[in-house]
C-alpha cells in the first residue's frame, strides 16, 4: 500500500509540475506569450481606429472637392474662407 501511494504522489507531483511548467513556458517565456499578445491586440486597435480616422477624412476631401468643382463661385469662396486668399488691391482683415 505504502508503494502504491508512493507511486501515485510521484505521478501527481510529475504530472502536476509539468503542467505547471508547461503553463509558466505558454504564459512567460514562449515567443508568442501573452504579454506580446496584448501588444499586439492594442496596436491592432490602434491601426482600426486609424483606419476609422482616414475613412473620414477621405469623406470630408470628398465634400470638399464637390464643392470646389462645383462652380468658380464656390472655389474662390472655398479658398478664401480655407486658405485665405484675396484678391489684389483688397484688405482682408482676420479675427484670431
């Protein structure tokens, strides 16, 4: 019985310690553990939210460029009120 029960606790202190090496190698050591996992979640994040970002830029430049091309009217009042621009001999004065 005494041998039964020694080969059993042998059997569990293997099988447990190796499991419990085998968890510390995936979580700490491995290439891919989880610590760079989280990385790698956050700059995913990171390149969505950018993508989001662009996305509504590209639409704003699409507003934009309609209401350029839309007449000469609309472009020389979208560069004076975006860029400024004026027209020779006129004082134009900006409130900052």
């Amino acid at each position: 019985m005494k041998n039964l029960l020694r080969l059993y606790r042998w059997k569990y202190t293997f099988f447990a310690g190796t499991f419990l090496f085998f968890v510390a190698w995936i979580f700490f050591i491995d290439g891919n553990n989880v610590f760079a996992l989280y990385d790698l979640s956050q700059e995913k994040k990171s390149y969505e939210e950018g993508i989001i970002f662009y996305e509504e830029q590209l639409t704003q430049i699409e507003i934009e460029k309609a209401e350029v091309l839309g007449s000469d009217d609309d472009a020389e009042k979208f560069a004076r009120e975006t860029y400024r621009m004026k027209k020779e001999g006129e004082t134009v004065f900006l409130n900052q």
